[in-house]
C-alpha cells in the first residue's frame, strides 16, 4: 500500500512540475490576487519543502525513530529571500530532489516504509505518511499554480 503513495507521489510531481513549466520570465513574478504568492514564491516554497521532506524520508530510513525538526514556512520568504532567488533554480531543484526520491524509495520493503519518526505534535509518523503528506502538499500547490495562470 505505501509503494502506492509513492505512486500518487509521481504524479502529483508530474502534474506540479507540467504546469510549473507553463510560466515565463514574466509570468512567474507577477503576484496573485490579494497578496497571494506569485509562482515565484511558489516555487521556492515547493523546493524548500520538497528538502526538508526529503531529509525526512531519509532520516526515518537511516536513524532510529528521528525527531522531525518543523520549519517556520511563513519565515521562509523573508529570511530565505524569495524575492531574490531564481525561481528556475527553485523549479530545478524541485526537479531534481523528486526525481530522486521516487528512485531512493521505490525499492524499499514494506517494513521501511513503516519506519517511525517521531512528530512533536503528531507523534509517531510512519515514511509512509511523510510521502503522503508531501504528496498532498505538492497537489495543493499545483492548484495555486493554475490559478495564477
């Protein structure tokens, strides 16, 4: 069941990467509605998050029971300067910590995939439902994508 996720994984980076590479120069710095994130700003969330759940993944599979250290998103696009990165970059990396996930992973017995880490506020999370949770999150953020288009 868990190789499953990792499927759904798949193509919600799939799906999020088609329509990430939809923006131009120009298309991806313009900021959505009210304030909202510009696709910019998306894709630099989407790659700093994709990190830190990649480091996730591989901490549960290679340490007993890691404690997930959280990270403060809303601090990311000031203190990590969104606003001078290169979103290519960002949607690059986004590319390359996907595809390497989906490889690291696909091979992994059923037992790994049920690999504890420990949540401050969840508790015990399986890599399991560490891949779903980013999977969630990736099509979360392919939906705000199209609504920027």
């Amino acid at each position: 069941m868990s190789y499953e996720k990792l499927i759904e994984y798949g193509k919600n980076f799939d799906a999020f990467m088609a329509q990430a590479k939809k923006f131009n120069a120009t298309s991806a710095l313009v900021p959505g509605k009210e304030g909202e994130w510009s696709a910019a700003f998306v894709m630099h969330h989407v790659a700093d998050a994709e990190m830190h759940f990649a480091l996730r993944y591989f901490n549960a599979l290679t340490i007993d029971k890691p404690v997930i250290t959280p990270f403060a998103e809303d601090l990311y696009p000031t203190v990590l300067n969104y606003a001078g990165r290169d979103w290519v970059n960002s949607l690059a990396q986004i590319e390359s910590i996907g595809k390497l996930v989906q490889t690291a992973l696909a091979p992994i017995s059923s037992q790994q995939w049920e690999r504890l880490s420990v949540h401050f506020e969840a508790g015990d999370v399986s890599v399991s439902s560490l891949i779903a949770k980013a999977s969630t999150h990736m099509a979360a953020h392919t939906e705000q994508l199209k609504g920027l288009m």
